[in-house]
C-alpha cells in the first residue's frame, strides 16, 4: 500500500527491483548466511515493488514489474536450468532436474511474496494469471513437458529395481515428486496422472507375476510373509519421496492383488495349518493383513466358525469325559492366545473396563442400552467372572464418587441384575449397597443444605458434599492421618452432628473420614487473574519444593507457587493414577480361598468320602454358577489346610480318597 503517495519512478525504481531480484537468486543458489537480507534491506525492496504497483496513474508501473518478473524467470531457465540438464543423462540427469526445480521453487516463492500486490492491482485489472502461476506456467511450457516422460520412466526403472533388491536410498528424488506436485498449481492432477497413475499400473503388473510365482513356490505361511513383506516395501517407498496421498492407494492394489484375489480354497487350508499347530504369531499377521481389507476379517471368521462347528461335531462322536477335557483345552487355548493378544489383561477387565466407557460415553439411553446389551451377552463367557464382578464394583464405586452427576441408576441396575442372572444374588449384593448409598447420600445432601440455611450460627462459607459410604460394601479406601484446614475441620464437625442426629436411620454408625476420595475447588488469584482450582484433598495448595527434584526427603521445604500463570481460569489438577490389579488380585483370591473351603465342606458333608479329582470336578462345577474359577493349586492347598485343621482326612485304607470328620471326632 502507499498511504503517503509517495511516487517512485521508473528510472529510480528499475535498478533496485533487479539488484533485488538478482540478490534472491544469489541467497537461493548459494545459501552462503552474508547474501541473507537483513531486515531493512528487505522492507526497502518490498516498499519499492508496492509503491510502483499500487501508485496512482499515470505513474502507476504495474505492467513493467510484471514484465520484469516475467523476464527473470524466462532467462533464469534458459540461462541457469536448461544447460544444466542438456548434457545430462539417466539418474544423474534425474537428480539435477530435482535440485534446479527445487532452486527454482524457492526462487518462485520469494519473488512472488516481494511482488504479490501486483495480483490485486495490475494482474487483476487485466485478468492475468496469478505471479506465481506465472513461474510455474514457465518451467511447465519450457521444461516439464519435455522432462516428464523421461523422469516418469526413470523412476519407475529405480522403484523396479528396489523391488528387486537393490540398495537405492530414494529420499534423494523427493524433489522430483514436488516438481510434479508443483505442476499441478494447486491441484493433484499432474501428479497423479504423469507420475501416480502409470506407477500404480506397474505396480499391479509386478505383483500380479510375484502372486503367480510366490503361490507356486512357498507355503501359505511363507506366502503371507512375503505379502507382509512387499506391503512394507511398498509403504517405505511412499514415505522415502512419494506423496502421502499415495500410501493408502499403493497398499489397497497389494492386499487386493495378493489376498483378496487369493484363492479361497488355499486360504481356508491356510488359516486351520495355522490354527491345529498354534502358529499364534503367524495368525496375528494374517489377521493385521485381512484387517485392511474391506470384508476381509468376515471371510477369516467365517472359516474359522466352520472350523469350530466341525471340531464340535467331531467332539460330539466322543464319549462324555472326552468331550468335556476336548472343551476345556479348546477353552484355556483361546483364553492364553487372548490374553497374549491384549497384553496380558484378562477378559474380564476387558469387559468391565468397556461396560465403564460406555456408560461415561454421553450417548442417548437407546444407545446404550443397545450397546450394554450386546457387551452383557459375554458373560457366560468370562473366565473369572469374580474377576469381573470385582472390577465391576470398582468401577462403579469410580463413577458414584466422581461422576455422580451423570450417572444413571436405571443403567446401573440393568448392569447389576444382567450380572445377577449370571452369577447369583450373592456376587452383586454390595453393588445393589453401594448404589442404594448413593441415592441416600443425595437425600442427605438436601436435608443438610436445607439445616445450613434455617441455622446461620452453621454457615460454612463453601458447599461441602459428603458422601456416606457403606464399608461393608464399598471397596477397602486408604485412611490418613491427614490434616486438613480448620475451615474443613469446623465443617466436618457440623455435619457429623447433623449426621448423627439422623438416630433412626443412621444408629451406631462411626464416621471415618476419607480424605484420599476427597477433592475440592479452590478460588485463588496469582497475579492478577484468578483461578478455580479443581484438585483433591491433599493437593489443596500448590507447592514448590526445594530443591526441585521428584524425590522427597525429610529435609524439603515447600512454600506456595506465586509465579504460577495458566491461560484457562478453571484447571483441573490429575491425582497420580490408580494401579487397581494388584489389590483386586488380593481381594478375589480373599474371597475364592473361603468360597472353595465352604464348597469343600458342603461337598464332604453330604459325600463324606470322596477322591480329590471327583471333589474338584464337583467343586469348580458348583463354584463355575457364580464366575468362580477353581485350578488344582487352589484346590489342593484349600485342602490341606482343611486337614490340619481335622475337618477331613486321607483315608487310612485308600490314600487318594478323602474322608470327612464329623464334629464329634474332631479336635476342638
């Protein structure tokens, strides 16, 4: 722009454009740091290009800098580009074409940013293409259409040859594929039907052959190693100097050419090799390779249900014993290759970590009934259903105490009473607790609110919300000696005065406070904004300690953060995250070690001699009713602790029977 109207000649003007522009090629070719601009260097070239495109007429020089632009790029091809190429053959021609288009870009780049007002002025007055089309339009007219065959067919003989197994670093013809890019002005069209469009065809021809010959000549698990194999391949090309857009085209032609095209019955005798011998890495590639094909894990899971309905039927010729240990190894199988698959955790936290998502996920009632419903469909499946029940129960307590707002007891209960139905009323009798204690806790909560406003000498300053805990029911949560501020201790005190003037309902209780669920909201200003602090109970002030490293020592000091800054005014400050597997481990094993013991009595009870395989079929048969699963070891050393303890006794004559002790022959 030339708000001042200052005026500047063609004859004043002239000389500085083309220093500038000659200084530009200079900074492009040379990239030595003393040719770089310095700042108002810069701004006087800049300022002298707007004032001569934008001054008023007849002074107005618009069309002599378009000239000059122009002639800058014509003479630079004809003088720096083209003898460069002329002599130049093959790959070495290739790589010189790459580093002059990539000059040429660069040139292109900063010339057009120096005279970009002639666009809105002169080029735009007189309906010309844009400047920086203009360049471009003069390396295409003058130097890629007489290149762009050859450079097409070089590349195609170098990618030929790296599918070969030639060592060809590919990285360095990048700039080859930006030239094509580039001739597209804007768009993709040069790029895909000179370069992408012929390449993929001669990628079809290659693999069409190598499916040919690799089908001939290897196994089917080889063969699926050669398909992972060429599939890298071809995605290290696309990364090396391709366009991004080209990945997923080049992948779906390979899968398509060499699995969706692969004949189904040397697929289907492919998949069960590889399941009668476990070959469990191997299915995992097959199962990441038909992933990417559209239908293509339908057609694996078909094959792979009639090989279960096959083996059934072949189960169901055998006797009863055989068919039931047939059964269990297809089942512990399936359980170890899971497990393997998702690193470890069980189906059971799976499952409940998914039913947990969904609930927290928002979507209308419809749709999560829908989804819960399908999700609860496998639980006659679940291995260790007291696994789930407890990792349930986790979860719930979770979402009562933190996410109690969006919870909703109609969903909570459909979960509880589908758990219910599968394993019995004794497994969910807390969870029933725990959310019958919620729904109390928010009738509390309105009777206390209700006693804060009819009594003042209680006012608080701040809204406390309490949430009663049933510890029968609930999980076993971490008690502190922990101090809080008086505030807290004068609001605490309140509270249970009014909690434990609640006589009928709330008799004999004791209130144990649990600091380490607690969180509060803290109004405080660093500076002069201020901030709601949202953390939990232990972090209600922001230290620094010093020294400042993560260990802590008896002899650290911690003093308030007054230089603490952060551009949101509600922040939200994460509790160290929660290893819950160990400590439910713990639980559930509690739990089983007095369920097999009991189990154990009843049985001998009501058998009084029986062997120990025939008692722990019968007790894993009673105990699998409520998701409990019984192994030897359990079982065996539950046992034992019942024989010291004189309940039961190996019996004298026959030593691989067990026999029960009525009470009267036991030592009390």
């Amino acid at each position: 722009m030339n708000p001042n109207n200052i005026t500047i000649s063609l004859r004043e003007g002239t000389p500085i454009v083309l220093e500038g522009i000659a200084r530009v090629i200079r900074i492009v070719e040379e990239g030595l740091e003393n040719n770089r601009f310095k700042l108002f260097e810069y701004n006087k070239l800049y300022s002298t290009i707007t004032i001569m495109a934008t001054q008023r007429q007849p002074n107005n020089l618009g069309g002599h800098l378009f000239k000059i632009y122009g002639d800058t790029f014509n003479d630079y091809i004809d003088s720096k580009v083209l003898p460069s190429l002329r002599d130049e053959h093959g790959n070495v021609k290739l790589t010189e074409l790459g580093k002059k288009w990539l000059e040429y870009e660069s040139i292109t780049e900063m010339l057009s940013s120096l005279f970009n007002y002639l666009d809105t002025g002169f080029i735009y007055l007189n309906k010309l293409p844009r400047v920086k089309d203009v360049a471009l339009g003069f390396f295409r007219d003058l130097v890629y259409k007489d290149v762009q065959s050859d450079s097409k067919i070089a590349l195609l003989t170098l990618i030929d040859k790296v599918r070969k197994g030639e060592d060809i670093n590919m990285t360095c013809y990048k700039d080859i594929i930006r030239m094509f890019v580039g001739m597209g002005m804007g768009d993709m069209s040069r790029y895909r039907e000179d370069f992408e469009i012929p390449m993929l065809n001669a990628t079809a021809e290659y693999y069409k052959s190598r499916a040919a010959k690799w089908l001939e000549d290897y196994s089917f698990v080889d063969y699926i190693h050669k398909v992972e194999g060429g599939l890298r391949l071809e995605t290290d090309l696309v990364l090396q100097f391709m366009h991004a857009s080209t990945k997923e085209k080049i992948a779906e032609m390979v899968l398509h050419l060499l699995l969706k095209d692969h004949p189904e019955q040397l697929l289907k005798v492919g998949i069960l090799d590889l399941v009668q011998g476990e070959k469990v890495e191997d299915l995992c590639t097959l199962y990441t390779l038909y992933q990417r094909i559209p239908e293509g894990l339908e057609h694996m899971a078909c094959i792979f249900k009639q090989h279960i309905m096959d083996q059934g039927a072949a189960f169901a010729a055998q006797d009863e014993e055989a068919i039931e240990n047939q059964v269990l190894a297809v089942r512990e199988a399936f359980l170890a290759f899971f497990e393997k698959r998702f690193s470890g955790k069980s189906c059971a936290s799976l499952l409940a970590e998914f039913l947990d998502n969904t609930l927290k996920s928002g979507e209308n009632d419809d749709a999560i009934y829908g989804t819960l419903e399908k999700a609860l469909n496998l639980l006659p499946y679940v291995s260790d259903g007291d696994f789930f029940v407890e990792y349930c129960r986790r979860k719930l307590a979770r979402r009562l105490l933190f996410s109690e707002e969006s919870t909703n007891d109609d969903h909570e209960k459909y979960i509880i009473e589908k758990i219910r139905h599968e394993f019995g009323n004794a497994v969910v009798c807390r969870m029933v607790q725990m959310v019958a204690d919620s729904t109390l806790n928010r009738d509390l909560r309105m009777k206390f609110q209700t006693r804060l406003m009819e009594d003042a000498d209680h006012y608080l300053g701040f809204e406390l919300r309490a949430s009663i805990l049933n510890s029968g029911s609930w999980p076993a949560f971490e008690s502190s000696d922990f101090q809080p501020p008086q505030e807290m201790v004068r609001a605490m005190q309140i509270y249970k005065n009014f909690y434990n003037e609640q006589a009928l309902i709330h008799r004999d209780r004791k209130l144990t406070w649990l600091h380490s669920l607690g969180r509060c909201t803290i109004s405080a200003i660093f500076g002069s904004k201020k901030y709601d602090l949202d953390m939990s109970t232990y972090q209600y002030r922001l230290l620094i300690k010093e020294p400042s490293t993560k260990k802590i020592d008896e002899n650290d000091r911690f003093k308030c953060n007054s230089e603490f800054r952060h551009g949101a005014s509600k922040i939200k400050i994460p509790s160290p995250p929660i290893t819950e597997r160990r400590e439910i481990l713990q639980v559930v094993e509690a739990d089983r070690k007095f369920a097999i013991r009991s189990t154990i009595m009843t049985i001998m009870k009501k058998k009084e001699v029986v062997s120990f395989n025939d008692l722990f079929v019968e007790c894993g048969r009673h105990l699998s009713k409520f998701g409990i699963k019984v192994d030897r070891k359990s079982m065996k050393r539950q046992v034992e602790d019942l024989m010291e303890r004189k309940y039961i006794e190996r019996d004298k004559l026959n030593k691989e029977e067990l026999r029960y002790l009525p009470s009267d022959e036991t030592d009390k």
